[in-house]
C-alpha cells in the first residue's frame, strides 16, 4: 500500500492509534481519533494489519478540535511531545476511559470492568521534563519517527508556563545528550540534569545551564555526577507530607494531581482490617510508601535505582523524625526483594514502569499473597496482562483513571 489511503477511524487503542478497517484487514493510523475520515500513508504492512501515519484529516470526528487551538509545532506533526493533540482536553475522560476498559476487557479476560472514576488536568502540568539536545542549539522533543529534535515552542501545551519562559530566556549553548528538569509546583524555582552522549566539558555545561536554571547537574550516560552547581533537590508537598526529591530522581510528572493520586491508592487499603505489614514494590522517592506509613503500616519500601533510593532514605528519615517511624527502605530490584520475603503481609503497591509486572514478580504475588493489592499502571495493555495473571487469586472491585499526561495518549490507572 505504497500510495495514500483513506480510511474512517472507528476508536482509539492501547499506543494511542486510530483503528479502522480497509480491504479485510486492521488498519492503526497514528494521530487519528474517532470519527475521523483521515488520509494516511502506510509504514509497515503485514497480511493482516497495517500501520499508518496520518497525512491529512478529511473530516474530523466529533472529538477533534481545530488546528488554530493547538500548538503549531504539534498540529505540522513536527514535535512529537504529544501524541493526541488533536483531541479536544473534554473529550480525554470519554477516550482514555473507553481505551482502559477495552484492554481490562479483551486483553485482561474481565467480563464486568467497574466503573472507572476520572480525574482530569489541565495543560501546563508538567512537573518533570526530559528533552532531548541535538549540540547544535535545539532543545526539545524528537519529531515523530525521528531521532531530529523539534525546538520547545514557547506554545507548548505540556510544559509549564514557568518551564517555557526559562527555557527561552536566554540562549544557551549544550552538547548533545539528554536534558531533565524538576521544577517546585509554583514553578519558581527549577534545577536541570543534562546526561552528556558524548565526550564534552562538564564544567562548560554546568556553567551554560545556570545561566537559565536555579540548580545544574551534569552527568554521564550512566548517571556518574561530573561537575553541578547549585541545589540539585527540591521538597515537594503532596498528601501532607514534604518530599525531597533531587533531579535525577523519579517522581509524579503531573503538578495538578499528586494529592487526587494518593487518595485513589488509600482507596486500596482503607478497608484492611489491620493495620499490619504492607511493601512499596516500585517506591522512588516515597511517594506511595507514604500513605501507607499516614494510616499506620509498618512498610518496606523496595527501589533499585541509586538516585531514587537515596531520595527514599532521606524522606524516611523525614518521616521518621516527624513521628512516623515504621518505614524500613530496601535497595534492590522487586523481584530481589520478594524472592527472600515471607508472609503474612496485609498491603502491597506496585506501581512498576511501563513493562509492568514481571513473571516473577506476579508469581511471587500470587504465593505470599497480600490481602489487598493495588495495582498502578501508565500501559493498559501490561496492565491488563498483570490484571489476567493475577485473577487466580484476585479481582478488581474498584479503579480509577489519573489524566497524568493530557494532551497525549498516556493515562494512569490505580486499580484496588
């Protein structure tokens, strides 16, 4: 199918694709939304699927806004920061909704998906950034199927105003690599990490940053600190607590829904009847481990990652001086950690990345077994296979949706 094709676009699926039918065969247009009669061409064919990329709308569907509402560098197709720009911000909770029940549905074996409650956000919500710098003055997000970098737009639709505005302020010279931010939920104060790809003056790049950004790190491909300047953490507030969280950490991408994320996942385990043992399998900085500790669990919070096990320690030691004492940190990966465990426990999160559980995760869940389980996902499709592999001992009562990445595809789901 080397010539363009037209195509009516029936819904979305898992990967943010449009689907519709042409000729007896599947047919996934990137950029297509509902209701859509799109003109595409094709990328990768096979007997019974084909994948496009979106040339033209020919009629939009009734969940698509015009392209004067919508970031030029997005609506040309050449940023590829937000992969749903063209789906108006109302239409979000109709088609991240439907996407997520149909993976529980046809991918996760259940008959009956409860109702998913939905917490919208609006734009500008990005709390954290990874960008991408091509050494030759772009700094931004690559181009849809391309290593190219697209230069950040001052009409961004995801980064935050504050974030926009620093970046443009001054003209600074990087080397090639990879640039993350973190900034406080004011937006006044906002530290840079850039991971170099290549062989380049750390110092040089450390001075280049500060000329925009309150705090500056520079690291190698491998995390290896090579020179910074300036305060390098940030304490952010969520849930009643403060979180020291440094910027090479991971934490919550979104500024507008950190509390409505804590309270879906107390939602998970308020009905335990005691208030025993419960593990954070996946816990960063603490953000889920502390929720847990609040209502009177002895945790174990369980992180592989060097940065973020360290941020976890010193948030520990935070809540512990403040009375809450009962939260032990474990550096190691989740199936480390549950190989060596022993029941009973009465609470286990997991929020894992994108990959979801592994086998050996969900094998060691299924043999301690956790009286409640609460399960967090940014993938409905790994979620939906976790959900199917689990259904042995569990199943879902309760569920809600986190619109953590608007303006794109992604979706967070907290399922009890």
């Amino acid at each position: 199918m080397s010539e363009p094709f037209d195509l009516d676009v029936e819904r979305v699926v898992p990967g943010g694709a449009g689907l519709g039918r042409l000729d007896g065969r599947v047919v996934l247009v990137e950029g297509g939304l509902p209701g859509d009669r799109v003109r595409a061409i094709s990328v990768s064919e096979s007997p019974r699927l084909v994948q496009g990329v979106l040339r033209e709308v020919l009629v939009p569907g009734p969940v698509r806004r015009s392209t004067a509402e919508m970031c030029p560098l997005a609506a040309s197709r050449l940023c590829g920061g937000c992969d749903w720009n063209g789906a108006r911000l109302d239409a979000h909770r109709e088609l991240k909704t439907a996407l997520v029940t149909d993976a529980l549905r046809r991918l996760g074996g259940l008959a009956n998906v409860p109702p998913l409650r939905f917490h919208a956000s609006p734009p500008g919500y990005r709390l954290r950034n990874r960008l991408h710098v091509d050494g030759a003055g772009a700094i931004g997000f690559y181009a849809p199927r391309s290593n190219t970098v697209a230069p950040l737009s001052s009409a961004c639709e995801i980064g935050s105003p504050a974030f926009l505005a620093r970046l443009s302020s001054a003209p600074i010279s990087l080397p090639a690599g990879e640039l993350r931010t973190l900034e406080s939920l004011d937006g006044r104060t906002v530290l840079a990490e850039l991971l170099l790809a290549g062989q380049s003056s750390p110092e040089a790049a450390v001075t280049q940053l500060r000329r925009v950004f309150d705090g500056a790190r520079v690291s190698d491909s491998e995390g290896r600190v090579l020179a910074e300047d300036g305060p390098t953490t940030l304490s952010l507030p969520a849930g009643g607590a403060a979180f020291t969280v440094s910027v090479s950490s991971f934490f919550q991408g979104n500024r507008y829904l950190l509390d409505a994320f804590l309270n879906e996942v107390v939602l998970g385990f308020d009905g335990v009847s005691s208030r025993g043992a419960a593990w954070d399998l996946y816990a960063g900085a603490g953000f889920l481990s502390w929720p847990l500790l609040a209502r009177g669990f002895r945790v174990t919070a369980v992180e592989p990652d060097g940065a973020s096990s360290a941020d976890l320690a010193t948030n520990a030691r935070a809540f512990g001086a403040a009375g809450f004492t009962r939260l032990a940190t474990v550096r190691g990966t989740a199936e480390s950690f549950l190989a060596k465990a022993r029941g009973p426990v009465d609470v286990s999160v997991a929020d894992p990345p994108r990959a979801g559980l592994s086998p050996a995760v969900r094998a060691a869940l299924l043999r301690l077994r956790p009286q409640a389980l609460v399960l967090v996902s940014c993938d409905p499709a790994t979620l939906a296979r976790d959900v199917k592999a689990l259904a042995a001992r569990y199943e879902v009562a309760d569920g809600a949706l986190l619109d953590l990445f608007p303006i794109t595809h992604h979706v967070e789901t907290v399922l009890q």
